[in-house]
C-alpha cells in the first residue's frame, strides 16, 4: 500500500476544495456580510494546507491500487468536512468544534442534521456554505456510489449491473471513471439547473431558490429557514420539491443511460425503479388515509398534500419538514422514518441500504420458503430477468449483518450516554441512513443541538459509516487490512 501516495491525492483535492469556498465568499462580498473574513482565511489556510501535502509527497504520485481506495475514500470523507467546518466555526459566535464538523459531516454526507438555530438570521454565505456543501456532497456521492465503491466491492450498483448498459457497466480505475465522472455531473447540472429555475418560478427568492436547488439534487435537507419549507406554505413549492426529490432518488446512472440511448424505456424496465416508485405511492396512500382518520387534518386533500410532502422527503433521505410530523400518530412518524432506511435507488444521491438490496433480500426469504417446502428445486434468486450471482447475495446478506449490528451497536451507545429510547434509536436510523431528522428530541421541530458533545460525534460516525456503506470504512478497522 502506497499510503503517501494517498496523502498526495488528498492534498490536491483539499486544494480543490478551498476553489470551491469562493462561491460563498462571492455571496459574502456581494451583501458585505459578517463572514466574509471568515471564508478568506479559511480559503487561505485550506489550500495553504493542500499545498504543503501534495508539494510534501510529490515524490510518491502514482497510480493507486484498490486497497489504496479504501483508505482515499475514507481520508477524503474526513478530512474535507475538517476544513469545510472551519468557515462556520470562524462565522458562527459560540459554535463548538465538535458543532462545527457535525454541521459540515452532515452537509457534506448530504444527511441534513443541523445543531444550528436562528438559520434566517445567519448571514446569508453561511447558508449558501451549507447548503453548497450538499450539492457538492451529492456530486461526490454520485461518483463515489457508481464508480468508486463498486471497484472497491462493497457499492450497491454492482447489484443492478445486470440491469446497466454501456459506459457503467464495466468501470475500472482508468480515465474512463473520469469519462463517466463527467456524463454523470453533466445530468446532475442540467437537472440542477431545472430544479433552480423551479423553486424560482414556484415563488422562491432567488439566493433561496439555489440554496434548495443544492439540497434538493443531493437529498440533503438543509434549510435557510428554521420553519423549513413550513416557511411558505406554499402547495406550488412543495410540489416542486416532491418532483425533483423524486428524479434525485433515481439512479443518475440510469439517466445517464437513458440520455445515451435517447430512450426512458432503460428507467422503467429497471425493477429497483418500478419498486421505488410503488413503495412511496403506497406510503402516501397509506398514510394519509390513516393520519386523516385520525383526525389530524380537517379534509383528505389537505392531509394528502402534506403526507406526500413528508413521505417523498423522508423515503429519499431528503428530510424536508412543513409540518411537525411528530406529532403526527407514531406509526405514521415511525413508518416514514423506516422508509428512508431503504427506499431509494443505488446510484442516486440518497442515503439507506438502496432498494435493490431490499428487493434481493425479499426474494432470498422467498426462494428459501420454497426450499423449505421442495428441498431439491432449483430456485435461483432472479432480478432483472436474469439469475444473480451467489456471490452477490452473499455480499448483501454480510452488508446487512453489518448494517443491523451498527443499528444496533450504535443505538445502545447512545442510550448508555443517557438519551431517551425513541430519540437513540431514531438519531441512529437517521444518522446512518442520513436522513437528518429523527424523532424524539431530534425530530422535525427540534435538531441535534441539544446533544452532548459524546453524542454529537457517535451520530458523525454514523453519518459517515452510512455514507460510505458501512463496510468500505469498516474494513480499516481488521488487522488483516494493514496486512502486507
């Protein structure tokens, strides 16, 4: 392993990620705003530091291998929400360190937990910071689900591959992630800037407009408002939103495909798809016929507009809120909450175990209850028309031994620091699965900044654990690893 290599490679993109503070630093000095010094000295300091890794390992440039990925994914996951935390630590009086790299973990994982308060009286570029931070995550996630995770083995889109055409098909660590790469960030800026234009023609500012363009695209949830969405009130809005969360929860891959084959047919022939658009219907109906027999809402077309809200920003790990939905029945909270641990596809920029492996899962437990009853069928598990590799479906079922025992693991830590139960178990769902808001103590009407600073940073770990599919990051911790 070539591991000063790695530090050169990460010093060039901490110098690349100073570039991209000058887009809240323009903001800053556009409205003379109080942070404005702040983001100078942390472009300053961030490519100071840049430049003295890569300049200091220079010597050692060369072509990585795929144990050196697991370590690069990881380091940049790290250490870019290190220099990413410093503006607002410098712009935000009395915020903690440990605040600091949450609030940027958070933005940059794309999960849209916040500690932070009085988000309309901020100055405007820290909002801008936080919220590009998403759109910035979510073009990482993108590459990072599509084509780096799967060289590495543990990604979900070497699930579905059987399903992909073309240039995603078969991507090594060659220039052609960077030809991929690009296709890729092509479809996500057009469908940015249709996203943008939306909230503009929906009747948002325009600084709000790109500010929930950039937390929309990559499911994240940051705000500029406190009240969230609930701070228009506004069905056009809300539509707008439901539209774009919808098309981010799809695999960008997939629009790739389709792009290049000039067809839509590739988007709904694929199971995981078709599945992802009927489990959320299904949520919505449900759900709202429920919450509107209980008698939450005076009419059904009201708890209708305000269930398809919630359940679209939930399922996609978006994490919207316009109403307090925790005051909603606890089925309807809790359900809505569970649906974000897996509802959206491999490939998009949403957080969770994926859909694909959901549906793999539900016909493992199938073909084994035919098993049980013919001892000797042969009985392959089949998706897309086509027999998955065995191999595959041992990699899902360790990725969920994994994923239950870091549930698990993690709720019971919380709770051994003193949290309340609903509060523990729903911080780690939504930590893990970034999907931001839980419930409890860390619901919708409330955030993480009651937390102490043990918990604060048990709920980064899981936010970055879930982010890079628990075992690309876990498999640093085995001695055999670090192993020659």
């Amino acid at each position: 392993m070539n591991r000063l290599a790695v530090v050169a490679l990460v010093g060039r993109m901490v110098v690349l990620f100073a570039l991209l503070m000058l887009v809240p630093l323009a903001f800053a000095v556009g409205r003379h705003d109080a942070a404005e010094r702040a983001f100078v000295t942390s472009i300053v300091v961030t490519a100071a530091a840049g430049l003295l890794m890569s300049l200091a390992t220079r010597r050692f440039r060369r072509e990585l291998q795929p144990r050196d990925g697991f370590v690069l994914v990881a380091l940049v996951w790290v250490v870019l929400p290190a220099f990413a935390a410093l503006p607002l630590w410098l712009a935000i009086p009395g915020i903690s360190v440990t605040d600091a790299y949450f609030e940027a973990m958070s933005g940059f994982t794309a999960t849209g937990a916040t500690v932070l308060t009085g988000l309309d009286h901020l100055p405007l570029s820290v909002n801008v910071w936080r919220c590009f931070l998403q759109l910035v995550g979510g073009l990482g996630i993108i590459v990072l689900a599509v084509a780096i995770l799967p060289l590495l083995g543990v990604g979900g889109t070497q699930l579905f591959k059987a399903e992909m055409a073309g240039p995603m098909k078969d991507a090594k660590m060659t220039p052609r992630i960077a030809e991929t790469a690009r296709g890729l960030w092509v479809v996500y800026f057009w469908f940015c800037l249709a996203c943008f234009f939306a909230y503009r023609w929906a009747g948002m500012s325009w600084e709000d407009a790109f500010m929930h363009m950039c937390t929309t695209m990559g499911l994240a949830g940051f705000s500029s408002h406190d009240a969230s969405f609930g701070y228009w009130n506004s069905p056009l809005i809300e539509g707008v939103a439901i539209v774009f969360m919808m098309l981010a929860g799809i695999s960008f891959a997939m629009y790739f495909v389709a792009w290049r084959q000039r067809s839509l047919r590739v988007l709904w022939s694929s199971v995981e798809v078709r599945a992802f658009v009927a489990v959320i219907v299904g949520a919505v109906l449900l759900i709202s016929v429920y919450i509107r027999l209980d008698g939450h809402y005076d009419t059904y077309a009201e708890a209708l507009r305000h269930t398809a809200f919630h359940v679209v920003s939930l399922a996609t790990t978006t994490g919207y809120a316009s109403q307090d939905y925790a005051q909603w029945p606890m089925f309807a909270a809790l359900l809505m909450v569970l649906l974000g641990c897996f509802a959206t596809c491999a490939g998009s920029t949403g957080g969770g175990i994926k859909m694909v492996r959901m549906l793999l899962l539900l016909k493992q437990s199938q073909r084994e209850l035919v098993r049980i009853v013919h001892p000797n069928v042969v009985n392959p598990v089949v998706m897309g028309g086509k027999a998955v590799d065995p191999r595959v479906m041992q990699n899902v079922i360790a990725f969920m031994m994994m994923y239950g025992a870091t549930l698990v693991g993690l709720t019971m830590v919380l709770l051994f620091s003193g949290m309340e139960p609903i509060t523990a178990f729903t911080a780690v769902i939504a930590s893990v699965n970034n999907i931001g808001p839980g419930l409890g103590e860390v619901g919708p009407a409330v955030n993480y900044g009651k937390l102490t600073d043990f918990q604060t940073w048990v709920c980064t770990f899981g936010m970055l654990l879930g982010r890079l599919e628990l075992l690309s990051l876990l498999v640093l911790f085995t001695p055999q690893f670090w192993r020659r």
